[in-house]
C-alpha cells in the first residue's frame, strides 16, 4: 500500500510544481490548483497511517514533499498573490511536520 501511496504523492508533487512555475494564472499571479492541492492533503493523511508504525521512510518521497513545499515559498517571492501562496506553503509544511514528527 505505501509503494501506491507513495506513487501518487510523487504524481501529484510534479504536477503542483509545474504549475507552480511561472506566472500560470494570470494579471501576474501565480496558479494555484486547489484541488490538486486536497489532493496531496488527503493522501498525506492516508500516508500517515500507512507509515505509522514503520522504522524508515522513503528520502525521495521526503525529498519530492519538501521541494513541493518550497516551490509555494519561491513562487510568493515572484507572484502578486504571494499571500495564498504563503497560506499554502505554511499549511503544506505544518502537515509534513506533522506526519514526520516521529522520524526526527
């Protein structure tokens, strides 16, 4: 089940930071896909209870989570709605704290 689980996160971290390049969603902002976005969430969440009682998890499943997260960051820096991006980024992050707080 976490080979599956794993495979969509990293299906869906691609497409959110192709999206997130650039400028996608016009008048200089950038395009934010909320539904891609519940997405993640709601695999997240599925993955948490997947890896709830494993020793390691994977550093390319961490690796494309953290990247995913920090695309929201530099957007802001190059978008006129820095602002949802910051929200997103801030929720994005208090997640992944969340589900590897017990890894650290």
């Amino acid at each position: 089940m976490v080979p599956d689980l794993e495979k969509e996160l990293k299906e869906i971290c691609i497409a959110l930071t192709v999206k997130l390049r650039g400028n996608g969603g016009g008048d200089g902002n950038a395009l934010i896909d909320h539904d891609l976005i519940q997405r993640l969430h709601t695999t997240l969440d599925a993955y948490k209870e997947a890896i709830g009682k494993e020793e390691m998890v994977s550093k390319e499943i961490v690796w494309s989570l953290l990247y995913t997260s920090s695309r929201f960051y530099v957007q802001s820096k190059y978008s006129k709605n820095n602002a949802d991006l910051m929200e997103e980024y801030h929720n994005l992050n208090h997640k992944l704290v969340r589900i590897f707080d017990n890894y650290t």
